[in-house]
C-alpha cells in the first residue's frame, strides 16, 4: 500500500485530539497558527539549502518536514488539502504562465 498526501492528512486532522504530552502535531496546534507558520518557513528553508548543496538525501528528508508542516498549517487554519489539490488542477487548465499573468491581473 502506498502511503499518500491524503493519508497524512487525515492522520494530522485525527492528532487534534491527542493530548500534546504524547502527540507532536497537537502540541503545534496548541501553539497555534504562529507557530505553525514559524516550523513551516524553517523547514522549507532547510529544504532549500539541502537542495543547493545537491545533497538529496537531506532533500527527501526535510522535503518530508515541509509536507508535513504545511499540512498541518492547512489543517490549523481549515483548508483541506482537497481544496489545493482542486486549484492546482484549476492551474493547470492553463500555461503556467498564462496563469501567472491572471493572477497578477487580479491583484
């Protein structure tokens, strides 16, 4: 069985109810949007530097930790990953540049 982006999304949805002592994802949500936003931005830092440095195996790794964060972001802040997922097929009806374009039209 492979394990999905959904899969991880329903277990951090299903962590807001453990206790924080024992659960790392509680513990984010107790801390709040803050925070989250905070762990997301350093590891996707992280994510950058590993790639720069060509080093993919610390890629995979802290590629991982960014999933994982922004899912956790997404759940703390109510958007379910089903509603990226629709955009980026909404994106993707389009050149990546035709779309860029629109959306710099509609700032």
């Amino acid at each position: 069985m492979t394990f999905t982006l959904d899969d991880l999304a329903a277990l951090i949805k299903s962590r807001r109810a453990d206790d924080a002592s024992t659960s790392y994802t509680k513990s984010l949500f107790d801390a709040g949007v803050p925070r989250i936003s905070k762990k997301f931005g350093e590891e996707a830092f992280e994510a950058v530097i590993a790639a720069m440095e060509g080093d993919n195996k610390s890629l995979t790794s802290e590629a991982a930790d960014v999933l994982y964060h922004l899912l956790v972001l997404l759940e703390a802040r109510d958007v379910a990953l089903s509603e990226v997922l629709a955009e980026l097929g909404r994106r993707t009806a389009q050149s990546g540049l035709a779309e860029k374009a629109s959306r710099g039209a509609a700032q």
